[in-house]
C-alpha cells in the first residue's frame, strides 16, 4: 500500500466502532460515512463484512435517529448490490428489514424496499430440487 492512499481497513474498523457508540451523533456521523465511503471506486463490501459489520448495521435498523436508520441501510443495498447477498443475509439482514418495513417515515419504507428487492429470491428465480419418489 502507498503512504499516500488511506488504509480503507482501518477506516472501515473504525467506523463499525463508531456505529455502537452510544451518543446518536456519533452513530449518525460514522453511518452517514460508510454510507459515503460506498460510492468510492475503492470500497470493499468484503471488508465491512470481515470486520463484523453487517450485524452492527443491522442493529442500526432500530435506532430512533432516522437519518442513522437511513445511511445503515444505503450501506446494505450498496453491499447487496455489490454481490454480497448471501453473507447478508446470513447474518439477518433480511430479519431485520422486516422488522421496520412498516417504517413510519415513507424514505425508509423505500429503502427498505429496495435491499429487500435486492436479497429477496424471487419465486421464478429459486430451483427447486424434486425429491426422489422412495418406492
């Protein structure tokens, strides 16, 4: 790695810390940063992932600051989009959409709409195998 370029690692780290922080204005401020941080060529999704941060995100899913709410889940889609879905939702990520689908703040119910839309299998999509008829 260059001195020069940031050690996104780190960064992520430091940021999934901050998003357990119990002052709200530090979780809306780390979120809303790893939400930024999606937009760079440079994210890894993997590396969010490794460090143990999906399951804080998805603890995020409750907060009562809804721009926090917000950011942790432009996080998700992002991670999603990026191919990502199964290790999200193998850590619940889906449980914990459901959970707020009914959101009272009509940004968050279309936010919501869209990671699910982006993990949900769609019918047409999942292969089902027959079972061996046993005679």
């Amino acid at each position: 790695m260059n001195r020069d370029e940031p050690d996104t690692g780190n960064l992520t780290h430091d940021l999934i810390c901050q998003l357990a922080d119990p002052a709200e204005r530090v979780r809306q401020a780390a979120a809303e940063a790893l939400a930024e941080s999606t937009w760079d060529d440079d994210w890894r999704p993997d590396e969010l992932i490794r460090q143990g941060g999906v399951p804080v995100l998805v603890e995020l899913l409750n907060d009562k600051n809804p721009h926090t709410v917000e950011s942790a889940i432009d996080v998700l889609i992002a991670a999603a989009a990026s191919g990502e879905e199964e290790a999200l939702i193998s850590a619940g990520v889906i449980a914990g959409l459901d959970a707020i689908r009914n959101h009272k703040n009509p940004l968050i119910r279309e936010k919501v709409q869209e990671a699910l839309w982006l993990l949900e299998p769609v019918v047409e999509d999942v292969v089902m195998a027959k079972p061996q008829d046993e005679y």
